[in-house]
C-alpha cells in the first residue's frame, strides 16, 4: 500500500470517527430534549390550569402554541424498524427542521440487516448531511429532501433525493466516483468504500435541479 493510500485510509478512519461521534451527540441531544420536556410536564400543566382559573383563553392558545412548537423539533417521526435507523433519521430530521429545510420520510426496514450498525449509520448520516448542506444554498421556498427506504426482495434500497442550485447533469451506476457540488469530499468516499465492500449498487443522477442517490445492499 503507498503512502497515499495510507494517507487517504488514515483521513477517512478520523472522519468516521467524527461522524460516529457527532451523529451519537445529535441523538444524545434529542433525547435530553425530551426527557426535559417531559420533566416540565407537570409546570406546563399548572400554568395552563392558572391561566384557565383567570378565564385567559388567549393565553391558554398561545401557551400551546408554543408547547406545539417546541414538542415538535424533538419529536420521534419516523419508526422504521430498526433502532439505529430511526435514531440517525430522527435526529437528522430534527437538525433539519432546524434549518428550515422541509423532510418527507418513507422508510421501513422489517427485517434484521446483515450489514453493521456502523455502516448503516455512516450511509444514512452521509446522504443526510450532504442534502442538507445542498439545500443551504437554496431559498427556504425551495429547499425538500425525500428520503425513502424499504426491502426489494433481498436487498436494503436506499434513496435520497434533494433540490440544489446545480443545473448540471450527471449521472452514473457503480462507479464509486465522487463530483463537485452536491456529492463530494471523504463523505462521498466513506459511501462508495462500504457498498463496494458490501458488494451493492449505487447509482447518481442530477437533473433539472434534483440530486438523487440510489443504493441497493444485498442482506443475505
């Protein structure tokens, strides 16, 4: 192996490593978020029965309003089956709502995956991170990711399609490359490394302003 490989190898293991740790402190986030909302239960409670005893039915609305509000940036919406899934998903989700970028999730996974929480996790967390950062250079009327997984048969899909400021198209199936723009850096490569070694599909396409990435995995 030359050094540049090693090199490469070495900057892509200290990537993983910061991705495993930042997706872990996202859903440490989430959680902590939830346990306090649930400890606050029993005061939001009492200020709305306050505001009740004053007949302050405005207040009460607006109360909820923002109770609504915060419940929502921490709630779990997607249950896909498997626990690692939802973990990234939700706290993905969460970090997107965040930024004002709007989420459609269809994802079911009823089956136990033969390939590692760690892969699964780099993969999903990957695809998320680079629509987002796409969909940053976007007017918040324009920005959507649709994220849809579920069993083919024998083998994990995986889709992921964002709008970006690209026009330009591109287009390949199975050929690990890395492109500028939308799908680039040791993100890119960390993808390609693991369905080359799981032995799956992998397909880009950007058209018309929309990047989607197509993974199929075999489970057996």
């Amino acid at each position: 192996m030359s050094l540049l490989s090693k090199r490469i190898d070495k900057q892509i293991a200290a990537y993983q490593r910061e991705l495993m740790d930042t997706h872990y402190q996202e859903v440490d986030n989430m959680y902590r978020q939830i346990r306090g909302w649930r400890h606050d239960y029993r005061n939001h409670i009492q200020t709305m029965k306050v505001l009740a005893a004053n007949g302050d039915i405005q207040g009460i609305q607006t109360y909820l309003d923002e109770l609504d509000t915060d419940l929502r940036t921490v709630d779990t919406v997607v249950k896909t089956g498997n626990p690692m899934a939802d973990a990234i998903l939700n706290s993905k989700i969460s970090l997107a709502r965040s930024k004002h970028i709007p989420i459609q999730v269809d994802a079911h996974i009823p089956v136990q995956l033969k390939m590692s929480e760690l892969d699964l996790c780099c993969i999903i967390g990957n695809l998320f991170d680079n629509a987002m950062e796409a969909s940053l250079f976007l007017p918040e009327e324009k920005r959507m990711i649709r994220v849809y997984m579920d069993m083919k048969g024998t083998q994990l899909y995986i889709s992921f399609t964002n709008y970006t400021a690209e026009k330009k198209r591109i287009k390949s199936g199975k050929l690990f490359r890395s492109t500028k723009g939308s799908g680039h850096g040791l993100g890119l490569i960390r993808i390609d490394n693991i369905i080359e070694r799981l032995d799956g599909y992998l397909s880009r396409n950007s058209e018309d302003g929309a990047f989607t990435t197509e993974i199929l995995i075999p489970q057996l």
